[in-house]
C-alpha cells in the first residue's frame, strides 16, 4: 500500500513519491511528502484514537490513551515528548472520559506483544486500525462512540 | 473554500410526490428457519500470524431482530425475532468471548434491542467485562422507562435513527409519527442522563433534508452523528427510485463538507460511515480526525465484528449473511470463528486482484479495495467494484460520463439479501435536465 499526502493544492490525495499531483499538475511540496504524522499506539478504542488524532491535529497533545505514543522515526517523537503534560492542562475532561469508559477494556500492551510477533503482518492489520488514522472506520450501522471528542475538535 | 450548503434535490418535484406516495412493495416479513446448524465452510486448521494479529475493537450486535418499525429501507427486514436467537446465557457468554478476543466498544442494535429480554442484563456485563457500550434504536418505543433501565445498566451513548424531515422519515419508516417518536426518544434520553446521537440514512428522499436533521440534532444536543448511504440491501432493495445513483455524489459531497464544517463549529462528532468515499477533494474534510486524512479500506475481519441475533458471526454487521458469515457461535469459539474462518480472513488476505471494472484501474485502488464490502456484495454479488465513490464520480464527470445502477433481478426477501443490478455507463448530458 501506498502512503498519501494532501495536495495543498487541489486537495487530492497523491502518494507521497509524486514529484508532482497528478490532477492538477502542481509539484507536491517538499515539506508536504515529508510530513509524517505520530502513530497512536496499538489497542485503542475508536474514542481514544479519535481523541489522539484531533489532538495532534490541533496541536494540543497527542496522548489521547494517556501513555506514551509507539515509536516512529520522525517527527511524532516531539510529539510524544510533551503527551501527558499538555494533556493534564488541557483537554482533560475529553481525555479522562476516553480512559475513564476503556478502564479494565483490553490491555494494550497486549495487541502491542501481539503484534511484534507478527512483524510484516502488520501492515495488512494496519489497514484497518491506526495506519492511517483513527481505528476502525465506522460500519454503516453503528453508533458514534460516546466520548472522547467533547473537548477537542479538528 | 467550502461550498454553500444548499442541498440539489436528486429528484424533481414531480418524482418526490410519486416516490412519496409510492405504497410499500407487496411483500411480508421473511419465513425464517433455524441457521445455526447450516453447513458452512469448515474452517482452517491453523491459525496465521495475521490472525492473530487482527483484533475486533469494535462489535456490532443485532441482539435481536425482532422490532417495533417495519422500515422500507431496513437491510435485514426486521419485524419478527429470528427463531433461534440466543439465549440470555448464550448471549452472556458470548459477551466474556468478546472481551477475552480484544473488544472495547459492543453496539447492540436490531430489530430493536430493546426488545430483547435481556437486553439490560446483556449491557450490565458488556459494562462488567470492561467494554464500551452503546445503542442504536428508530425510537418508537425507547419510553422515559427504557431510557432509564439504559442509563441504569451503563448504556454509554444512544444513537436514534432519523432520516430526514417528518415527511421523509414517516415515508422511510413506514409509520406516520415514527418522526414524532424518534425525537421523544432522543428527549427520554437525554433526560435520562444518556448521551445522545443520531443516525441517518442518506438516499434520494433523504439526501435534501441533511441540513434540517443537522439542525435538529443541534437542538435537542446530540454530540454525534453518523450517516450512511442506503445499500441496496434487504427492503432498500425492493425500491431502487429511492437509492441514490452514482452520479448523485457529485452533489452530495460539497453539501457533506460543509456540514462537517458545521458540526465541527458546534462541537458535534459527525462520522461518515465507511460506504461515504472514496478519496474525493473532500476526503481531508470528512476524515479530519485520520492520522493523514483518509481512510484506508474495510475493516470487517480487521477491527470491526458483525454478530447477527442467532450467533453468526461476521466481519461487519451489514454483509450479507449468505455468503459473509463466517461460523455460528453454537458450533465453534468467536476466537475459532474470527481467526479461522474463511469470510472473516477475506479482508486480510485481500489483494488488489480482486478488483475489477473502474476500480482495478483506479489510482486509489492499493489503498481503497473499492471501499465498502457490503456496497459492493450487495450490487453485484461479489467485492472489488463500487460505482458509490466520489473519485469516480467525479472522472467520470471529467470525461462526459456518468454512472447509473438498474435493477436487474430482485432480492429474494430474507434478512440482508440482496438483487442484482447493471452497472450503466451513459453520456453525463442528462444530468442537467
């Protein structure tokens, strides 16, 4: 699977090697194909990796699960750095509703073990939970998750 | 620059009266049989490293498809209770196997929920074994009663399934004050101290009233809202003038963006459900909350379980239960179920061979798989091919073409059937007139 990045341009989606957006023509920006977003770590629930993602997305935190992020080789360690303090501050009643509701829910040190055994499957695993973002997308019949996103917003 | 939200009607004034007064097709609820003694595929000796690795975060429940409304548009064709649904044991027990799978998050849907006899007792372990919980209902009889015995057991949000204006959603839910009752559903729970959220269905009648149901959801403080297109599946089949087209997209897409912006201005969580897509110029907008703003391709089998009220299992709760359930939890474990069944693996062992038509060629085609496996199995009988995407929409349009569906044969009548259409391609001059 490809990794995407925004055309600041057109607004399309382009992989991140396109030296230039193959719908409308305009080279993609260095800084653009360079981006990484942190990865929320393994195991969280829809509230949490929604919470994760809105607080990186708005620069607040990005401790949603109220540990620390997975590993990555970029830029989302400057993230992880500043998780649980700027979480304390703010966002906090969206955070501790998000931990409160998963307390005792799976632990996810487990999916973490999991997964490191698994190595390469992960990427196949990824395409459904936080590879790209925020966990399961939603079935068409389901209901929106109850908590988690009343304080932050993207 | 989002654009102004002033919905097209995709059907003319002439064929809104028509479809409106249309009566309901002439068919009555599904003969069931006993299920779970069929014969499926067995399943596989071993279990892979994927499988083990794939965990169900999120499980959507029909606890019992025995309900109050009879709704035109309803893809199992509720009404009755199946007649070997689980016992409350049964149903207990298999809530500890969710929890020992890796489930956080169990929504119990129906038929109506509700109507399960144990439905309090099923929340009150789903909330022991440390699991989320939540419900969807259309409302007509979630009385200040159920809504506290909700709130009591530790429901944590609602969500009430309102499908546009009155008129609209009387027509869609085939009951004259099922409006009426789905907003006093949504005030019985909210006084229950119940967070509260609505569900949509987006189709030709609906899709004109979407910023009316935004505005109502506003007043009567829901903090979600999730929509979904129509499937042709189950009832929805049985009336094709009521699904939007393809090309509806077009104008359906700008109006979805600016509502987010909407609901994202008062704090509201609004969710395009996972047959809203694919990778349009308002992907960013609709995926906002995405690591990189999109989504990848269906998680059933990945993250997401279907459980239908007789314990089959499946990897979403809208596929088609012929060819989509993977094991009856009378027979096998959930575990044995979703690591060695054949219909639970299909997702993780997918590969970009099994698209055809627009989607093998599609640029998107590594990362979107044609989207929805239940549009796709619900169209045309098998996955890799989805009309139902904003891309191709809008190349379609690039190219003077556009997209239409037609009925070919109907569905038989039993829960998530589904018939069987052509795929028209035609000249787009028509969209104008």
């Amino acid at each position: 699977m490809n990794d995407l990045v925004l055309c600041t341009s057109c607004s399309r989606h382009v992989r991140r090697a396109e030296a230039r957006c193959p719908f409308c023509g305009i080279p993609v920006a260095v800084e653009t194909r360079a981006a990484r977003p942190p990865v929320a770590p393994a195991g969280l629930s829809r509230a949490k990796l929604y919470a994760f993602h809105a607080a990186v997305a708005t620069g607040v935190a990005a401790g949603a699960c109220g540990g620390s992020t997975a590993p990555t080789d970029d830029a989302g360690s400057a993230v992880d750095a500043r998780s649980n303090d700027a979480l304390a501050t703010d966002g906090q009643s969206t955070i501790d509703a998000a931990n409160a509701a998963d307390a005792g829910a799976q632990d996810a040190s487990t999916d973490s073990s999991l997964i490191a055994e698994v190595g390469a499957d992960r990427a196949i695993v990824d395409a459904g939970t936080d590879g790209d973002g925020w966990g399961p997308p939603p079935p068409p019949y389901g209901c929106v998750f109850p908590e988690g996103c009343g304080d932050v917003k993207v | 620059m989002l654009p102004a939200m002033d919905p097209r009607d995709p059907l003319s004034p002439v064929e809104r009266t028509a479809v409106l007064r249309a009566p309901r097709p002439n068919r009555g609820l599904p003969m069931l049989t006993p299920s779970a003694g069929q014969d499926r595929r067995p399943l596989a000796t071993e279990t892979r490293a994927v499988d083990r690795a794939a965990r169900p975060s999120y499980a959507v429940w029909e606890l019992t498809l025995a309900c109050d409304l009879a709704c035109r548009h309803c893809g199992s064709r509720a009404g009755r209770a199946r007649p070997d649904e689980l016992t409350i044991e049964e149903a207990l027990d298999l809530v500890r196997q969710m929890r020992d799978l890796g489930v956080q998050e169990v929504a119990l849907i129906g038929g109506e929920a509700y109507l399960h006899d144990g439905w309090t007792e099923v929340v009150r372990e789903i909330r022991r074994c440390g699991m989320q919980s939540t419900l969807v209902t259309g409302g007509r009889g979630m009385t200040a009663e159920r809504a506290r015995d909700a709130a009591q057991g530790g429901v944590q949000s609602v969500a009430v399934s309102i499908d546009g204006v009155e008129e609209t959603h009387d027509r869609l839910r085939a009951l004259p004050g099922s409006h009426t009752a789905a907003v006093a559903a949504l005030r019985n729970c909210r006084e229950a101290g119940l967070p509260i959220a609505v569900n949509t269905q987006v189709n030709r009648l609906s899709a004109r009233d979407l910023p009316d149901v935004l505005d109502l959801l506003l007043r009567e403080g829901a903090h979600g809202w999730q929509l979904q297109l129509t499937v042709p599946v189950g009832r929805a089949a049985d009336e094709p003038e009521v699904i939007l087209q393809p090309y509806d997209l077009l104008d359906l897409f700008p109006v979805l963006a600016r509502l987010k912006a909407r609901c994202d201005e008062a704090r509201v969580t609004m969710l395009a459900g996972n047959n809203v897509g694919y990778f349009g110029p308002y992907e960013h907008v609709l995926r906002s909350y995405c690591r990189s703003g999109y989504r990848r391709s269906c998680s059933a089998g990945l993250t997401t379980l279907g459980i239908e009220s007789n314990g089959d299992v499946k990897g979403c709760p809208s596929l088609p239960t012929d060819a989509w359930v993977g094991g009856n939890i009378r027979q096998h474990s959930l575990r044995d179920i979703w690591e060695r069944s054949a219909p639970l693996r299909h997702t993780r062992d997918r590969t970009r061979g099994e698209l055809w038509g627009y989607c093998a060629e599609c640029y998107y085609g590594d990362e979107c798989r044609a989207g929805c496996t239940w549009m796709t199995t619900s169209l045309f009988g098998r996955p890799g091919n989805n009309p139902y995407c904003h891309h191709r929409a809008l190349e379609m349009d690039r190219r003077g073409k556009r997209e239409r569906v037609e009925l070919a044969s109907p569905a038989p009548g039993s829960p998530f059937d589904h018939a069987r259409w052509d795929l028209v391609v035609e000249d787009a001059a028509a969209r104008s007139q």
